[in-house]
C-alpha cells in the first residue's frame, strides 16, 4: 500500500485549514462514515483516494435523507487509519473490481466542470454512502453509460440500431439476430401472430421496467452531471443505485440445475416482485443474513459466487449489508401465501428489505401480478404513441396487443405431456429476462457460435437434437440409444420433407445436406455417435443426407449439478466454464428449426421455452417432447408420469429390479 506524500507547503497549508472547524468535522466525517468502502459486497476492503477533505467537500448532502431502516442491527465500521485513506488512484479499486471495466468507461461529457462527489451523491442516503453496500458485478463489464442507458431508456419504437430503442433492452436476451422477437416487423400483415408477439414484448419490458425504474432519478442525475469517474474512483460501481424509493424481496438462487433454478426460482421471484410492488434481488454467498442468503450458487467460481458471475444483475438497485442482516425471512407459510394472496405480513409490510428462500417447485401467478403487468404496459404503450408517427400501422397493432395478454391459451392435457410454463407467455417472458447473460459472457457466446455453426448454415433446414443424458437416464427419466435418436431424426424428416425440401430450392440449397445440431453433457453421447457414424448399416436406417453441428467446448460434465462434477474433477475446469458451455449449447440449439427434447428434463423445457416464443434463428419453429411422440420406441417416461403406459413401464421395471435382486441374493 503506497502513501501518498504532499509537499511541505500543502501539507502546511494542511495543518493551518484544519484549525477550521468546519473542515475538522469534514475530516471526521470521513473516518466515521466509510464512504470509500467498496461496493462489491465480497470484497469489504475500505477504499480511499487522494484527495484532501477540503477538494472533496461535504460526503453528505444536508438534503440526503436516510430511507426507513427497519433493520434489527448494524455491523460497525472501524476508523481508517491514515495510511488506508492516502491510497492512489492507481490502486483505489480493490481487486475484483480493477477490470477493463474501468478502461472502458467513457470520459463525462461535461470537461468544463467537474462534479463534486456530493452533486454526485444529491439523491442517496447517509446509510447508503456509509455501507458497505452489497454492489453489483463490474466483472460483467457494464460501462457507466451502458448502465444508465438501461435504466433511462423509454422503450422508444424507433430504428433497431438507435439509441434509446425497444431493441436495445429486447437484444439483451440470449435470442438471435435473426429471430422474430428481436426484429419487430409486426405490423398486422399477419393478424393475430402479430398481436401475440408484441403482447410478449411488452410483458418483457414490463419486468424490465419494474427492476429498473426506481434508478431513474439517480440514472438521471449522473448522467447530466458526468458523475461516472468519480463514482467510480470511490467505490460505487457504474450499475450501483440505491434506489430509496424502492422496497426489496431478496431471493437466494437454490441449489438445483439450471433449467429448474431459472424457471422455478428465478421466474417466481420475478411474479413475486410485480404482484407485491417489491424490486428482486438474487442474491447468493452474501457476509451477512440468513443461512441461504451466505451458501454460495452452485452454478457460479467467480469471486462473487452468485448469478452475476454469468447474467445480468436482476437490477441496478442494491441495499447495505446492515439491511440484508436485520432483513425478516419469511417463513414457508407466509411465502406461500405471498404465492397465493400476493400478501406481506402485515407487520412487515412496509420493511425496506425482507428475504423469501422459498421451495423451488411450481407456483400460482399470484393476484396482482396480471394488474401489475398491464400497468406497465399501459405505460409503455402510451410512450410508444407519443414518441412514434401515427401513420406506424405498429402503433395500433400494439395497442391491440395488451389484450392478448390476458388470455388463456388453450391446451389439451389429454392429448399432451403438460409442464409448468408451457403455453405461457408470462412465464417464458420472465424466462427471457432472467436468463440476459452480461456483456462478457454475451460476447464469448458471439465468439463460440461463430466457431461452431458452419458458413452456409440454414435454420430452416436443420434439426435440432439436444441429448441429456448421464445422471438424468438413472432415476427421472427413461433414455434412448443413440441409434434410437437418429431414427427419430429419420422420422421427423418423413413428416416434414415436402416444407424442407420447399425450403432448400428456395434458398438455393437444393444440394445442401440437412444440419443436425448435437448437443449433450454426456462424453458417451459422442463416443456413441463415433460409432454410429462408422456402421453403414445403421446409417442406411437414415432416409437423408446430414452432416451434424456440435459445440466443441462443451464441457462433458455428466450432470446437470456442477458441484457432482468438480468433486471429481480437474481443478481448471470451473463453475463459470461449465454455465458457458451450457448456456452456448442452449443458444446453439435455437439455430435449428425442427427440435425434439426429453420434457423430464427442465433444461430442454427451458429450450424450449425460448423456442416457443419466437427466440430462435428460424422464423417459426417446430418442437415436440418426446413424451408426445406417437411412436411408442421414442415416447419416453418420467419418474412422475401416472399415464396407464408409464405406470405399467414403472412396474415392469421394478419386477425386474425385484427379479435380479434375488438372483444377487441367492
């Protein structure tokens, strides 16, 4: 740690200003409120700079006010000693938080003054600026205008490459360039569709609004003020708000796989937020609070050990560590009638901050959710019109749109395997937004993609065969060989030749063979297409030439469970590595038109989620879960299936298990 040293004039200069004793009290100030304290909460070195107190002016705004703390206890902030507070601007981050970040960070506009850090901190608490604050990642490499620009956007109906747009906050999800969602050409040509696309979008940007809005005033200030390099320079992040307005329900991601963590946790806690007016924080591997707010995430080894290792910060808002320790977990049957009534304790109801680790398994929509949903889109609605020419055919269409949300979408549980979420526009929005990966991770999936998928690649032709496998064939779900799978390849291409082969001479790929994108966890999947590939005989069983598309940095973990892989493992292989290949196979699998997945498995549930919706490369796609199948070879069991075929599967497999058994026994 470096001192810095003044010269003797300054430091004389020093010693005669400090008789003041307005300058003393700013000296205090200092020490006792810890204002360089960083905001990473993993992290909870003390940050200082340079500059003298009389250069920095007041830390707090005679205007600030403290939020309502309901928080039972406070953690003590030591003094800091000289020496800590003379570090140089050099080493004033602490070491997860010196990234390009920091390099990327464009200069303020505003050259011709530079704010003070207390124009910069007008808006926030004594308490807040005091902390230690529980920040957002800046590993994520979100830059002080990119940050505000999410917060302040208006969701404007303008061109998809300007600023300030709907496609800016829609292009932060995992769905492609090309898919419906993101090119927002729906302008009634094709009546109803167009109305169920853009009634989606507007759930999308419902959540997003209800995460970001109360940033806003903050958002606003820094960015007439310039206020990025000083914030940053003292400890608080470019996506680091307090947002004093806002109430919180902090949610800890449970350890599960992904698919369930994200469409079971994160979704729910998503419903929660909206029904109860509250911002959602997931949060992981915290110093403070209860037990499930401090066990780390299975799914994440960056420092942080939470979902901001790979996705986006749920919000921009954040809270001190003194709110997450006093904060009131709900118990199971208050969480669950928050589920059920969309209801607080009543003696809780106005906490700034409560916590909910509830169950991860299906929930109702709460009431107040749907309320909340079309207030927003009201709101969104009404921007549109005003910021858009009344000739936009769009305008109308979108209006229309709102209605759409409000229905069901009929499905026959007869004649269909039914899951949690599957013909929900609500839920697979919120899948949407839970699942935005940061810049980062954004581009190293960009660069993957890029890798895998070959020239000439035409969605329209191509299937899509995501296999999982390994510990999932042990106990929930039945599996199939892998020649098995290539004749249910054979018989998706018997149903659908005629459209490909209508599709390839369009296109001019008549000659062209069909892409098979490949995709498992399992190193005996491809060990087994090896051999495939090499019998003759079974390939003849295909009715059509193929090449396949596999992702190369797939990590072959075994599991859905990262942490079952890393006990038996090579130490580089890491947590964050295994997300990336999941979640670049996930986005891999959205390039292919014709997709079939094992509904067990909440993975491809979560695929297809994203295909349903309009996510993938094609411009409609068609999936089915094996479960639905109409050949019996290929209609596969779950463990909790109670149709008449799986209950007799069920039994005939435990006679067996019975008969070897006693076969061991004798």
């Amino acid at each position: 740690m470096r001192r810095v040293k003044y010269p003797k004039d300054r430091k004389k200069q020093q010693t005669l200003k400090s008789t003041s004793t307005i300058q003393l009290f700013g000296l205090i100030l200092i020490a006792a409120s810890g204002i360089m304290v960083s905001s990473v909460y993993f992290h909870w070195e003390k940050l200082a700079t340079a500059p003298l107190p009389h250069e920095l002016g007041p830390l707090v705004s005679p205007k600030a006010k403290s939020p309502p703390n309901n928080t039972s206890r406070t953690l003590p902030t030591s003094d800091i000693s000289s020496e800590k507070t003379q570090k140089s601007e050099d080493s004033v981050m602490n070491k997860h938080t010196q990234s390009p970040l920091v390099e990327r960070t464009e200069k303020p506009k505003h050259t011709a003054k530079q704010p003070t850090l207390e124009e910069c901190l007008a808006l926030n608490s004594a308490d807040w600026i005091k902390g230690p604050r529980l920040g957002n990642s800046q590993e994520g490499h979100i830059s002080v205008d990119s940050g505000i620009d999410m917060i302040i956007n208006k969701a404007e109906l303008s061109a998809p490459k300007q600023s300030g747009s709907i496609h800016d906050l829609l292009k932060e999800t995992i769905c492609h360039d090309s898919s419906r969602f993101l090119n927002f050409t729906d302008d009634g040509s094709d009546g109803e569709r167009s109305k169920y696309f853009w009634a989606l979008r507007l759930i999308y940007l419902s959540f997003h609004s209800h995460q970001h809005k109360d940033a806003i005033d903050e958002a606003k200030l820094r960015r007439d003020l310039g206020c990025g390099d000083i914030l940053l320079k003292n400890g608080i992040g470019p996506f680091d708000f307090e947002c004093p307005k806002a109430k919180f329900i902090v949610v800890p991601m449970g350890e599960m796989g992904l698919g369930a963590a994200m469409r079971l946790g994160a979704v729910n806690a998503l419903f929660a937020g909206i029904a109860t007016n509250r911002t959602i924080l997931l949060i992981n591997n915290a110093p403070v609070g209860e037990r499930s707010v401090r066990k780390p995430w299975v799914h994440a080894s960056c420092k942080r050990k939470d979902i901001q290792c790979f996705f986006m910060p749920p919000t921009p808002c954040t809270i001190t560590q003194a709110e997450l320790a006093g904060a009131y977990a709900l118990g199971r049957s208050e969480y669950r009638r928050m589920f059920k009534f969309g209801e607080i304790p009543h003696e809780h109801a106005n906490d700034r901050v409560i916590i909910a680790n509830f169950a991860i398994r299906p929930k109702a929509t709460p009431p107040g959710f749907l309320s909340g949903i079309m207030k927003y889109s009201d709101e969104i609605i009404q921007n549109i019109a005003e910021t858009t020419s009344e000739n936009d055919p769009r305008v109308e269409i979108i209006r229309l749109s709102k209605d759409v949300i409000l229905e069901e979408r009929p499905f026959d549980r007869e004649t269909r395997y039914y899951y949690f979420g599957v013909e929900s526009q609500i839920h697979h929005a919120a899948v949407f937004y839970a699942m935005r990966p940061n810049p980062l991770n954004a581009e190293k999936m960009e660069t993957i993609l890029n890798e895998v998928i070959p020239a000439g690649f035409n969605p329209e032709i191509s299937f899509g065969l995501p296999i999982r496998a390994s510990d999932k064939c042990l106990v929930e779900s039945e599996c199939l060989s892998f020649p098995q799978y290539m004749r249910l390849m054979g018989q998706i291409w018997n149903v659908h030749k005629s459209s490909i082969e209508i599709s390839s001479e369009a296109h001019g790929l008549s000659n062209v063979s069909t892409s098979i994108v490949l995709t498992t966890e399992s190193k005996s999947v491809l060990e087994d297409k090896k051999k495939f590939e090499t019998n003759h005989t079974l390939r003849a069983q295909v009715p059509f030439e193929y090449n396949f598309v596999t992702n190369q940095h797939d990590v072959m973990q075994e599991t859905g469970l990262p942490n079952d892989f890393l006990k038996n493992t090579a130490a580089e292989v890491t947590a964050d590595q295994i997300m990336l290949s999941a979640v670049s196979s996930l986005k891999a699998q959205l390039m292919a038109k014709f997709t079939v997945g094992n509904c067990c498995s909440n993975f491809h549930l979560l695929l297809f989620d994203f295909l349903q919706d309009g996510c993938g490369a094609a411009k409609d796609n068609i999936g089915q879960c094996l479960q639905d199948n109409e050949d019996p070879e290929f209609r596969l069991c779950c463990q909790w299936s109670k149709s008449d075929e799986c209950l007799a599967k069920a039994e005939a497999k435990q006679k067996q298990e019975n008969r070897t058994k006693e076969a061991k026994q004798q």
